[in-house]
C-alpha cells in the first residue's frame, strides 16, 4: 500500500518540479509533516496496533499528500495548459 502511494506522490512531484513550481511543493508536504506527528503518537502510543502504527502512519501521510498535490494540480490555473 505504501509503495503505490509512493509512486503516485512521485510521479505528481515530478510534474509540478518540471513546471519550476516550489512553493505548493513545500506548503503540502509540511502539512502531512504535521499531520504525520498527530498519526504516529495516536497509533503507536494510543492504538494497540503498537509497532504497526509506525509503517501504517507512514502510508496515510504519503496518501494524504498526494491527495492534497493530486487536488493542487486538478484545481490550479496554472496547469489548464498542461
């Protein structure tokens, strides 16, 4: 699951870095960062999925970052062209 995530992200980053387009870059991976934080602790420390909840905190801010990019590039003016 976090490999096909990780390949979607990276397709989607590829796309906006070839467009010279930094700023959104930055902007929605520090979401997932912050999001990731609030993931790990719930699931590793409250959770009983313990050690799991690590790799499985992983998956979900990759998904909700390439979520968050997918919806970037579908709504932004700047790639109606592209």
């Amino acid at each position: 699951m976090v490999i096909s995530a990780y390949g979607f992200l990276q397709n989607i980053l590829r796309f906006i870095q070839t467009q010279s387009i930094v700023i959104p870059l930055v902007v929605f991976s520090v979401v997932p960062l912050g999001i990731h934080f609030g993931i790990v602790y719930s699931l590793v420390n409250k959770k009983s999925v313990d050690y799991k909840g690590a790799p499985m905190a992983a998956s979900i801010s990759i998904w909700v970052s390439f979520l968050l990019l997918a919806l970037y590039v579908l709504f932004a003016n700047k790639f109606q062209n592209t």
